[in-house]
C-alpha cells in the first residue's frame, strides 16, 4: 500500500506526442505540486517547462499542453482564455477533484465557441486534492479545522470544513482503488464519524459507471484495507509535548513544512552587520535514502547515522583515490584524470551516487547543526525529559519538576515553559485544580505574563467528558517517551555538527562517541502512543463499543446507509489501514505508527486535515480559551545560538 499525490499515468493520454520528442508545457494552478512535482520527473515524462496556471505566455502551437488545476469557475474560466486564445496543439485539462456538472458544461461551451473542441484530449478528474508527504503520511493541507469544529463557528462553516476534508478523503481512496471497510467513533458529536458518515454516503452512492472506473468490478472482501477516523481529542498531550525525534523536532524548531526546511546559515555576520540573516532552504525528498531511514528516529540516532554516513563517504572516495592515483580529495569534482582507465571508470560510475549522498549528508549536516542550537538555547533536553517523566513520576515530583523549569532562572521561551504546564494539565488529570491553578498564576509571575487562555479552553473541554473517558485518558496517560513514545538512543552529529553536538548536555551528548554508549539508560522505558493502541486493536477486528462498523460497499447493494457490527465471517485481521485524524496531526503519532507497522508487518498509512506544529495548535487553543494570541514566546529558526 503506497500513497501517490499524483499518478504518473497522468501522461499516458499523451504517450504517443512524447514519443515524437515535442516539447511538452504543464500548467499548475496549486503552489504545492509545483513544488512537489520535481523538474528532473517532470522532464523524464517529455514536460519542458511548468508553469502556474496565471502566468503570462506566449503561443506555442506546435506544443501539447497538460493542467492541473482546482475544479474551481475562475479556473475554468482561465483555461477557457487559453482555449480561445489558441496557445498550443493539444489541451489535457486535469483537475484535483470532481468537477462539477455546470462547470463541465461551461467548460463544454467554451471549447466549442472557441472552435477548439478537437483540440481538448481529454478532461479527467484526478482525485488528487491532498498532499503525500512519504509512502505512509498524507495531509489535506488543510489547517485551522480543530478551531472550525471546537470554535463559534456557523454551521455553515463547520459543514464546509466536513465537506472539504471528505471530499479530499475521497481522493486518496480513489488513488488506492478499492473501498475499505471503515471504523469510526460512536459518540453522536464526534466530527470524525461525521465525516465517516459523509464520506460512506458518498461512497455508496456513486453513480454505477464512475464506481466502476475508479475502485472496478471486484467485490472481494479479503485485500480491502481498513479505514481509521478519529478526533483530535484521542490525545490532545502529543500535540503540545516536547520531543525528540528528528523529523518532528524539524517541524517543531525548524518549521518543516510540506518536506520544505529553511535554515538561517549566516546568524553571526547578520548579527554584526545589522542585517537578516541568509536562508537556505532544504527539500527533504523520497530520493534521500537518510530521510527515509531515519525521519522517525531518536534525534541522537539520526545525528549518529549522519556521523558514520560522512565517514563512510569518505572512505568510499578514498579508496576511488587510491585506485586512480589520485591525492585523497573528499571532493567528487577532484579527481585525477591520470589514473589507470580502470579507476577512472570507476570514478565515473560512483560520482553521480556520491554526489547524492555528498548533498544528502551536507543537508543533514546543517540541519542537526540547527536543531542543536536551538535545543541548547533553550534547554529543550530538559523540557523532554520532565514532560516524559510525568507520566510515571508521583504528583508532588511532577508540580516540583514543572516549577523548576517554569522559573525565569530556567532556560526556555515562554511557550516552552506554557506547553510544559498545558502537557502537566492533560497527562495528570488528578492533580487537584487549585494546584495547577497556582502554576499558572507562577507562570504568569515568570514570563512577564503569557496567556493561559488554553488551559481555560482544556478545562473547558474537560468538563464536557464523561466519567468513562476522563479515566481512560488517567490510564493512558497521554503521549509515550519523548512525545512518540518508543523511540530513543544514543548519538552524536557527524562534521560541523559534532563539535556543537558535543556541548548539549551529558544526559544525551558528550565528547566522543565511546561516552554516549550509556545513554538508552536515561531514557525510559517504550510506551505505546493512544492512537497506536486503537490501530493495533481495529487492525485486530475485535469488537469496540466505542467504535462503529461502517462497510460503503454494503450500502451501495442494499440501497441504505448504516452502521453496525462487523459480520462474522469479516473478523479476520486487516493487513492494511489508513489512519485518519480529524483536526491536527502530529509526526510524532506518524512515527509511532510506522513503527507499529514495522513490528507487526502490516502497511498503515497515517494522514490528517494538517500537520499542526506544536506552537500552532498552543495558539489555537489559546484562541479558543478567549486569549488573543501568543506573542514573543517562540524565536525564529535564526535566533537560538
């Protein structure tokens, strides 16, 4: 099970035009695929050039023309002022979702007044209207859907967020091709069965022709994956905890965002001359082997495995040195051409896979060299530790922790100090109210006044909860180590990283890399993540009365929508799932699942409206809880040092 943003069959209307070496332009009316879309793949498929869709051009009649756009009226309208102004030879109009039926007979009409109707090859609906971030994360890209639902929102606000994220939802069971079964809360108000409901009316009501061409003939049962709704409420502690794993700390210190990183790589001189510093922006792609080994790994394991990768790069240039006569440069471009011709060709034949892992490994370099400033800066070491510990610590040892870390004397910005009291609040929910009350009005004292407006939110909430489920989250106890609950070790960052990496602390860094070898001691023990337990036991197919039973391909047959128990003859394990949050997710419940996936081969595939940082979604309960706003609390990628 793989999750695609946008199927390369795309081209195959146009097989044969590539095939005769025409130059090929793609026009693209959303800003993320044509960041997405690399130009090396585009250029393997015959595209020239890609372009957005409200660029100026000029014609170029001999060229075929490929969009992919939103099914939108003003787009529509666009690709008709490209139609009548005859620009190319050939149209293939794409667009990411349904186009409706009265833009489809606009668009109809328009080709014909414009005597172009020949020339249109196509018209496709896609369904790609969501992003695919790796093989097991997608998001909608929609942000703010926890405010829409939990907000003063209109109805009419709250239905269109439910319908924007079914009809994306949609999408990525259209790329997949077949219906899953689907397992969503039982609680009336939850906004995931709402959209699970939405989602199976749609579902099973398909016309039978378009049923046909998306999912196909098949009514087998045994290879359809299962589908998982949940709320974001499932475990509200993962979203604000500190962590330690390397692809979240990128989202929460660097601000990743759709695998795009951008890193300040001149503080000092900027400092000096007065001036903003230079940014040097990363993408972090499917290419790069190290991303997609270690995204999900301990911080000090990623730093670990960028320490041994340069040095076997270095190695391996080495020995291409030697077989050539040449001086032992680490630098590909500076060969010896004088060698014997058998290492020449082997020079030649290794230089494109090194140059990869030269820029793969320099990337990765600059960003644990970023993340340890910023963890130094602000005593973040500490902050995970504490916050992990509050699950097994007694009540008094948690207030005591937490207060130490609060005062001013401690390191930290004032939204570390508040996420650190907002974790307190939801993973003790024993402890007595005018105790945390107390740490509030300190809090209040130490940072000159930040708002807790989102502990007032999570009261809030809290007091909506039945007795059932405030003891469940007791049990839990919110998020497991380091926010991901299961992974953790030893490490130290290879090149420029080391020296920094050194200095951090003695509870995960140290000079050399024979004293990091105690270091998996101090962390404790694996926890499983809430989400993590529900996936493991709904992939069981056992029973939950907290969940409903939703099958659309029953529907469709009997001509009803419902919801129910599984059939006895369906209780065998699902092999495959899609993971879907409602209202913010998190990459740290990302890589709990992915481990989870690994430990009982099955394919999961976790997705949500957005991957919501942890300073965003503080703001949007802050918000929620009345607060104007956080200010000041969190410095940019460029300030820690």
């Amino acid at each position: 099970m793989n999750c695609c943003c946008f199927s390369l069959s795309a081209w195959t209307e146009f097989e044969s035009l590539r095939s005769l070496r025409r130059t090929c332009f793609c026009f693209l009316s959303c800003r993320f695929f044509r960041r997405s879309l690399q130009v090396g793949m585009l250029r393997r498929q015959g595209v020239t050039l890609h372009l957005p869709l409200k660029s100026r051009r000029s014609p170029v009649v001999e060229a075929p023309a490929v969009y992919l756009v939103s099914p939108t009226e003003e787009n529509v309208q666009l690709l008709l002022e490209e139609l009548h102004q005859k620009l190319y030879a050939f149209y293939f109009f794409n667009f990411t979702d349904r186009l409706p039926e009265d833009l489809m007979q606009l668009l109809a009409r328009g080709a014909v007044e414009a005597g172009m109707v020949s020339q249109v090859v196509s018209v496709v609906d896609r369904y790609v209207d969501y992003v695919c971030l790796s093989p097991s994360e997608f998001s909608l890209n929609k942000p703010g859907i926890y405010s829409v639902l939990n907000g003063n929102s209109s109805d009419a606000q709250i239905e269109e967020a439910m319908t924007a994220a079914v009809n994306s939802l949609f999408g990525v069971i259209a790329t997949f091709g077949v219906v899953p079964f689907i397992r969503c809360p039982a609680s009336p108000s939850s906004p995931a069965r709402n959209v699970a409901m939405k989602l199976q009316e749609r579902l099973a009501t398909l016309p039978h022709h378009v049923h046909t061409q998306i999912f196909g003939n098949s009514s087998s049962a045994l290879h359809r994956p299962l589908l998982i709704l949940v709320d974001r409420e499932i475990d509200l502690a993962v979203m604000v905890r500190h962590t330690w794993l390397y692809q979240p700390l990128l989202h929460d210190l660097l601000g990743l965002r759709l695998n795009r990183v951008s890193v300040p790589v001149d503080t000092k001189e900027a400092a000096a001359a007065m001036r903003p510093p230079r940014v040097k922006t990363y993408d972090l792609e499917a290419r790069d082997q190290f991303w997609q080994e270690h995204c999900g790994s301990a911080f000090p394991d990623a730093a670990l495995a960028v320490s041994d990768s340069l040095a076997a790069y270095n190695a391996k240039l080495q020995e291409i040195n030697s077989q050539q006569g040449g001086v032992g440069s680490t630098d590909p471009d500076a060969f010896d051409a004088s060698g014997s011709a058998q290492g020449i060709l082997t020079a030649v034949s290794a230089l494109p896979g090194l140059t990869e892992k030269k820029r793969s490994l320099d990337t990765h370099t600059s960003l644990a060299t970023a993340l340890v400033d910023h963890i130094k800066a602000r005593g973040l070491d500490s902050f995970f530790e504490t916050e992990q510990n509050f699950d097994t610590d007694r009540d008094p040892d948690a207030v005591s922790n937490a207060k130490k870390l609060i005062a001013r004397t401690s390191p930290g910005t004032a939204v570390d100090k508040l996420r650190l009291l907002v974790a307190l609040f939801l993973s003790r929910p024993s402890l007595p109210p005018q105790q945390i009350r107390q740490l509030e009005e300190f809090l209040r004292q130490e940072t000159g006044g930040v708002s807790t407006a989102a502990l007032d939110f999570l009261r809030m909430q809290q007091s909506f909860r039945t007795l059932q489920t405030a003891t469940q989250s007791s049990q839990n106890g919110g998020s497991g180590p380091g926010g991901a609950g299961s992974l953790a070790g030893p490490g130290s960052v290879g090149s420029a990283a080391q020296a920094a990496a050194a200095t951090l602390g003695t509870k995960f860094f140290d000079k050399g890399r024979g004293l990091l070898m105690g270091v998996r001691n101090l962390l404790p023990v694996k926890k499983t993540l809430p989400l993590a337990q529900v996936v493991s036991t709904l992939m069981e197919n056992k029973e939950d009365s907290n969940f409903l039973y939703v099958d659309p391909r029953r529907d469709a047959a009997s001509g009803r929508i419902s919801a129910g128990a599984a059939p006895v003859a369906l209780r065998a394990p699902f092999r495959q799932a899609i993971v879907f949050v409602v209202g913010g997710g998190s990459f740290v419940e990302a890589a709990a699942l992915r481990e989870l996936a690994q430990k009982t081969q099955r394919q999961i595939l976790y997705g949500t409206t957005d991957f919501v940082s942890p300073s965003d979604f503080l703001e949007e309960l802050t918000r929620l809880g009345g607060g104007t706003g956080l200010s000041g609390g969190v410095p940019d990628a460029g300030t820690a040092s």
